[in-house]
C-alpha cells in the first residue's frame, strides 16, 4: 500500500520504504497545507506524600504536625505519674493509720513518736496528693485545650513542679528512721508489708524525669530546625547519672546511720560492724567517682561533641569500677546485701554498662550498633 519495491528477477529480501507525510495525512484525513497543532496536555500534579498534608499545607501547620507523634507518649506518662501518685497516696494513708494504732497502744506521756510520724505522713500525702492534681489536670489537658498546653510553657512548669515535689518527697519515703518505705537500723531494706509504696515512689520520680526531659528536648527541637533529637547515648548517661547521685546519697545516710549506732561509730568499730564501715565509705567513692565522670559526659553528648574513642575510654572506667563495686556493695556484709536504693542504684548502673560494652564489643569485631541514631524525646 505505501509502495514497496519489489524486484521478481531477484531473491532479496523486500525493503520497506518508511510512509511519506502526505500519505499519512491522507490516511488520516488531515489537510497537508493546513496548520494543525497538538493539544497541550494537562499539568500532572505530583502525588501527595506522607510528609504533605496538603499541597500548599502552612509551614506551621506541617510543624504542627510533626508534634502530634509526641503528644501519646507524654500524655501516657501523665496517666502513669497519676496513677503512681494516687498509689503512693493510698499506700501511705494505710501506713498512717496502722502505725498509729501501734503507736496510741504503746503511747506514754513522754512519747512523741506520734507526732514526728504525722508530721512525715502529712507531708508524704500532701506530697503525692498535688502531684496526682497537676498529672489529672495535664491528661485533661492534652484533650480539651491541646494547642495551649501540649509542648507549651504551661507543660512545662508543671513537669517541673511535679519533679520539685517528688525530689522532696522521696527522702522521707526512703528514710530508715521512718520506717515508711524502708526500715532498718544499719543497712535499711524495703518494708515488705508496703513494697508497693516503694516501688509507686521511685517510678514516680522516674515518670517525672522523663516528662521534664522530654519537654526540654521539645523546646530544643523548635529552637534550633538543625537538632536531630537526643543521642541515644544521651540516655545511658543520664540513667549513670541517676544511679551515680542515688548510690552517693543513700551510701551517705547508711554511713551516718552505721556512727551514730554505736559510740564511737566506724572509727571504733571492729569485726562485721567495722567491714560495713569500709564498704558503705567504698559505696560512697564509687558514687563520687561515678558523678564526676558521668555528669560530662552527659553534657558532652548531650550536644554531640563527645570524641568516640574518649566516651569508651570513660564507659571503660566506669565499667570496671561498677564491676568492683557491684561485688563489694552488694555482697554479705555491703550496704546493698539487701533489697534497697543502693542496691538497685548498682545493679541498674551496672546493667546499663555491661549493655554498652557489648555494643562496643560488636562495633569493633562485628561493625555492628545497636544504639545509633536519635531519640526525637
């Protein structure tokens, strides 16, 4: 049809000759002399991300945004601190009214036991009591007024005033002498008939840290567009910390408590009294020791500036010095044999280390890292 050259004399193949322009046009009905155009075709517009909500989206918006997957975790912590404070406030009202009936039934008109013991309660249930207020108030909250409170600077003081309240409330729970939390004459251990109590405690003052960090880190975030989140080498520093200041203090009152128990105290003391002495002062080093470390270190990678090889070189330290202190605190005669704050500031210290050496261990033989990256909280 489009003028194929044969050739009958010849065996070649035949050869197509490409269609002309008028024959094309003719084929298609389309006039050669006149001037036709292609129809423009219409804008395709990309489709819409993940990270867009909408293709001309506010740039506060989309910041906005990016907040929402915070606003669960803090918002569950505020559940939890309200739940461990209405726990803590129960537990020490049942405290209360048994020790008080012992009391009244061995009471003298010389005894003022009575009185100190109310004293210590009230303030542990005032304590806890508006710290249950303020965490109920921040859950409600995140509900009703979100855009005023939530990563807002109301938050943020009333994190803050919740950690204020337990910093203070927690010595009186954990003081031997007061036999609420902890009891003991030397080496305090937790009260077994309100364990609960302990525990309700201590996660509180934990829940309270989290959510005052983690506000911190928000307002961070917002400050400057380039900050990633927190290292999470961060977080290890901040639990040795933690663990450092709690060993320090409670190996500081079992120490006080060990000379005042006899006279003369440690300097006159012999036997198992006198290897209490030697390893609550060696508890107290180890604390020492491990604040002077740790708290650089903290602030280093805090802002990402901590030299590799000089954070293992500290981590290594700190290792073998918990290795030591672990087996000389927390054995017969330690003041963490039993169950009580430095024994749980050790082990926790301790822990915390042993999983940093091994990763360290599998960067250097296996090229691998379990705690890279960043924590946007």
């Amino acid at each position: 049809m489009y003028g194929i050259a044969t050739n009958t004399a010849s065996t070649e193949t035949p050869v197509v000759e490409p269609p002309t322009l008028d024959q094309i046009n003719y084929e298609v009905g389309v006039d050669a002399g006149a001037d036709t155009e292609l129809p423009a075709l219409a804008p395709v517009e990309p489709p819409l991300t993940m990270q867009q909500d909408k293709p001309n989206a506010n740039p506060k918006d989309q910041n906005e945004n990016e907040t929402d997957p915070d606003i669960p975790k803090r918002i569950f912590g505020w559940i939890l601190l309200t739940v461990l404070s209405a726990i803590v406030l129960a537990a020490n009202q049942k405290w209360y009214h048994k020790t008080n009936r012992r009391l009244r039934a061995l009471a003298s008109p010389d005894n003022n036991s009575e009185t100190d013991m109310s004293s210590d309660a009230r303030w542990v249930s005032a304590g806890a009591g508006i710290v249950m207020i303020l965490a109920y108030f921040s859950v409600t909250a995140h509900f009703l007024i979100t855009k005023y409170y939530v990563t807002q600077i109301p938050e943020g003081a009333v994190a803050f005033l919740c950690l204020g309240l337990w910093a203070a409330v927690l010595p009186v729970l954990m003081d031997e002498e007061n036999k609420i939390a902890q009891k003991g004459e030397i080496i305090g251990y937790i009260n077994p008939d309100f364990a609960h109590l302990y525990f309700a405690s201590w996660g509180a003052l934990l829940i309270c840290l989290y959510l005052a960090s983690s506000y911190m880190h928000e307002v961070r975030m917002k400050i400057s567009a380039d900050y990633p989140g927190m290292p999470r080498n961060t977080t290890f520093w901040y639990i040795l910390l933690i663990a450092s200041f709690v060993l320090t203090w409670s190996a500081s009152v079992a120490y006080h408590d060990a000379n005042d128990y006899k006279t003369g105290g440690c300097g006159d003391a012999s036997g198992d009294y006198k290897e209490v002495c030697r390893r609550t002062s060696f508890s107290i080093f180890v604390g020492l020791a491990g604040i002077l470390l740790t708290l650089p270190g903290f602030v280093l990678s805090e802002f990402d500036h901590f030299p590799k090889m000089v954070e293992m070189g500290g981590v290594g330290i700190l290792f073998v010095l918990y290795c030591t202190g672990l087996a000389v605190i927390t054995f017969e005669n330690g003041p963490g044999q039993y169950v009580n704050n430095i024994y749980f500031a050790t082990v926790s210290a301790f822990t915390v280390l042993l999983y940093w050496m091994a990763d360290y261990a599998s960067i250097m033989w296996f090229g691998l890292s379990s705690n890279s990256g960043y924590c946007s909280s």
